[in-house]
C-alpha cells in the first residue's frame, strides 16, 4: 500500500528482566544459591571478627590470658595470629 504508514519496527528488543516469572536471566535456583553463598561467606567474616572483638574486650578487662584459634591462613588468620602475639608479649 503505497502511502500508507507502518508501525516502525524496534530496532532494539527489549532485555529479559530479572523479574520474569520463570525467573529471568538469573532463575529462581541461581538466585537461591547466590543468597546462601553470601550469607555463609558473610559468615566465615563476622564470625572470626567477633570472637577477635570479644578478646580485645576482655583484655580491656585485664585479662591478657588469651589465645585465639587461627583457623585460616588469610588476612583475618594473619591478624589473629598478631594480636596472639600481642598478647603474649604483654603477658611477659
């Protein structure tokens, strides 16, 4: 049809979003087990973090008898393995 107007076509489709109900570009599982690796890595932080803030805690308290389990070689194990140390530099 000579002079009638088209619908111009879309030169850019438009991208899978992750909100699909058959879960996108991610998936519902992938999703799932990105959630729980954070959360155990997150884990594997905090949790030597913490038991390093409750010594410093309790050598504010006076008690320089502390030794903390290196249980890693990486940077978290390296400051445990100073501030065991620390510690026993203290105590003699």
């Amino acid at each position: 049809m000579a002079g009638s107007l088209e619908k111009p076509r879309d030169l850019h489709p438009p991208v899978y979003k992750f909100s699909r109900p058959n879960g996108g570009i991610l998936g519902e599982g992938t999703g799932q087990i990105l959630i729980i690796n954070i959360f155990s890595l997150s884990q594997s932080i905090s949790g030597p973090l913490r038991n390093l803030t409750d010594a410093a805690k309790r050598i504010l308290e006076g008690d320089t008898n502390i030794t903390l389990e290196v249980e890693t070689a990486d940077e978290i194990g390296t400051l445990a393995t100073s501030f065991n140390q620390m510690t026993t530099d203290k105590s003699a």
